[in-house]
C-alpha cells in the first residue's frame, strides 16, 4: 500500500469531480428531446450526485458545480432571456449550445426564434475558425 499525501489526494479528486461534471453536461447536451419533468429529473439526479460527492471528499467548492447548474437552468430561460445567456456563456461547446436550442423548440421556443438563436451562437463560434 502506498499512502497518498492529502494536498495530492485533493488534487486527484477536483481533477475527477470536473471531468465528471463536464461529462454530465455533454450527456445532457446529447438529449435529443426533453420535457419539463425530465429537466426536474437532471436536477434531481445532480443534487443527489452532489451529496453523495460531498460524503466522499473535503473538497469545497465543488469544482464546475456552477458549469452543471448553469447549464440545467438554461432550459427554462424564455426566448429573449436565452439570446442574452448564449452570448454571456462562451464556455460551453458549440454543439451544447445548439442542443440546448433544438431541445427547447417546440417547449417555449418557436422555429423562428430557434433560428435566431442558432444564428447568434453562429456568430459566436465565426471567430474562433
């Protein structure tokens, strides 16, 4: 057995907890379709993640908990509210970006909007090719 110091043990469990969470963003974002009682579930299923994550490790904060919630809640911004929060939110990818789109149209965004937004996150993605 080899003893792992606390400082490098901390280090190995915020690198573990950030790709986890990272990872359950891009899994959301790989939703095809989603209604209002599956947007409660995620949170649901991250809350209970946070707790069994906080009986595990010290670490505090959790690392990109905020990146997780941010992107749940996103769901449920209106129209004009999500043009704000796209421009405002380079941190997440392209494609999350876009599904977050496709999987509102139909719940409270119409196909008009929708193209106004993919258009606006478009714009955002230009400079970086």
């Amino acid at each position: 057995r080899v003893r792992i110091p606390l400082p490098v043990s901390n280090i190995l469990w915020e690198h573990c907890i950030r790709l986890a969470n990272r990872t359950l963003v891009e899994g959301y974002a790989n939703v095809k379709k989603c209604s209002n009682e599956g947007r409660a579930l995620m949170q649901l299923d991250f809350q209970q993640f946070l707790m069994k994550l906080e009986k595990l490790t010290d670490i505090r904060p959790i690392p990109d908990k905020e990146f997780v919630e941010t992107y749940i809640k996103a769901y449920y911004l209106t129209e004009n509210d999500m043009e704000r929060w796209i421009k405002e939110h380079r941190e997440y990818s392209t494609k999350q970006l876009t599904n977050l789109v496709n999987v509102c149209l139909g719940s409270h965004i119409n196909k008009k909007t929708r193209q106004k937004l993919l258009a606006a996150i478009d714009d955002i993605d230009r400079p970086k090719r």
